[in-house]
C-alpha cells in the first residue's frame, strides 16, 4: 500500500530497502577512507597552491613585457 507522494511506483517497504542499501554504501565508503585519501587530498591542495602561487608569479612577470 503506498502512502507516499513520490513519483515512482515503489511501495514503502521498497522505499525503505533502497534507502538502507543507499546507507550500507555510504558506511562502506566512509569505512574505506584511510591514509591513501588523505595523501591524495594533501597532495590536491598542495598542487592547488603551487598553481596559484605560480599564476601569480606569471602575471606579475608579464608586466616587464607591457610596452611602454
């Protein structure tokens, strides 16, 4: 019996099914982080700066090449 206002056709038991499967991924996949995701997020972030640090560097190279 369905008692919801959604619009597919699932009744609520399956509603609920689906979002404990949806739950068992999420856990899985917070439970798998570890160090390797924190060396890549580390090494992101340290890309992300050198770029930024960089680019700043080009353009304030680029005002010798200005002409006068």
């Amino acid at each position: 019996m369905r008692t919801h206002q959604y619009p597919v056709d699932l009744t609520d038991e399956q509603i609920e099914e689906f979002g404990r499967e949806l739950d068992a991924i999420r856990d899985e996949v917070f439970d798998d982080r570890g160090e390797r995701d924190r060396a890549y997020i580390l090494k992101v972030i340290k890309t992300q700066r050198t770029l930024a640090v960089s680019a700043r560097f080009v353009i304030y190279a680029s005002l010798f090449f200005l002409p006068a």
